[in-house]
C-alpha cells in the first residue's frame, strides 16, 4: 500500500481514481495535525469506512469523498 501525507492542508482537486482520502479514529480538527488529527491519500481501500464528517472544517473538505481508519482495524 502507497500512503502520502497530507501535511499542509486537503487536496484542492479530487484524488486519482483508485486512490482515497483517509484519515485517522481522532476528533476531526482544525488545521491538520491539531490534537493528532491526520489525513493522507493511500490507494487501498482495506480496513476503511466512508466517512460523513466535514474534517472538522478543514479547507477543501468538500472536494473529496473520505474515509477512516475502521476503528480495531
């Protein structure tokens, strides 16, 4: 599995097919990295769940589909 980080705020544009915005079983915050909230694009789709939160405001949330981690995955 590939994983890319996405450290400095949510893709502007959606994610190639076959790849899916994820991220961690932490409170959503804002920005990134608050309080251990984190995010990444991988390209499997193993141990995720579809995700309806907003990533606690973060900008671009709206431009993907998201997922997280299934929690005891």
């Amino acid at each position: 599995m590939e994983m890319r980080y996405c450290g400095r705020g949510l893709p502007r544009k959606p994610v190639a097919e076959g790849w899916y915005l994820v991220h961690n079983d932490v409170t959503p915050a804002k920005p990134l990295g608050f309080r251990g909230f984190r995010a990444w694009i991988q390209d499997s789709k193993d141990d995720l769940v579809e995700c309806s939160c907003d990533f606690g405001g973060c900008r671009n949330a709206e431009v993907n589909r998201h997922y997280r981690v299934r929690r005891g995955a």
